[in-house]
C-alpha cells in the first residue's frame, strides 16, 4: 500500500472509510472566463484554502500530494476537458494526469491515470451536483 500505518489510521478516523462521512467531501469550482479557475475543497479534515489555476497549460501551481509529496501541476482545456498534469518536483518522470469532464446528465466525471512510478493505475470518480 506504501502508506503508513499512522496516515491510514488518521484518514480512517477522518472518515474517509466511511460512506456516511465520505459523502462530505466537496469541491466549489468558479471559472473566470477560460482563463482561470478557483477551487475551493471541503472533506470531514476541514476546508482548504481557494486555489487559483491558470489555464494556459504552462502556468504551474505548487501543491501537496495526499501522501506529502511535492508536485508542481500544470492544467488546460482540450475540447470540453479539464486536463490537469501533476509532476513529482523531485523526480518528474512521476506523477497524475486527471481529465475532468461533465455529462450530459450534469454529473463530473474525474478520470486520475498514476504517471511512472514501479505500476500504472487509473481511477474513475463521478460526482453529482448538489
């Protein structure tokens, strides 16, 4: 699993194995134009700070990993997605792609593609709007 007894322990306690709890994680996305973007992210650990991201695919933004990492992120548009590509600052061969799209039916669809590293995995996460 590469993560720690302690860390697995603290997100458990933070709900994130729990239905109920993970129901209450959300996220708040505000678009200026084409340009830029804002998200706010809420889980049962609290609320983070607004992130501003340009959308030049060229502007890149610094951020923690969930498991501490340093990652320096880039995103843009391609077609009606939302590309965002996070690098490892120590070792860029690693890192995530997440395409973000909305259906037809209003839901996100947020596919996560692992980038290098010792095995390749994709996730695909929906969310409904509320």
């Amino acid at each position: 699993m590469n993560v720690g007894w302690v860390k697995r322990t603290a997100a458990k306690a933070a709900g994130f194995w729990n239905k109920a709890e993970s129901y209450k994680y959300k996220v708040k996305i505000e678009q200026t134009g084409d340009e830029k973007m804002t998200t706010t992210t809420t889980n049962p650990m609290g609320t983070k700070a607004p992130v501003e991201v340009v959308l030049d695919g060229k502007s890149e933004i610094e951020m923690d990993s969930p498991e501490g990492t340093k990652m320096r992120a880039t995103c843009h548009w391609e077609g009606t997605a939302l590309v965002t590509k996070a690098r490892n600052v120590d070792d860029s061969t690693k890192g995530i792609d997440i395409f973000r799209t909305l259906e037809d039916d209003g839901t996100m669809r947020v596919v996560l593609s692992v980038v290098g590293g010792k095995s390749a995995a994709k996730c695909t996460r929906v969310f409904k709007k509320q």
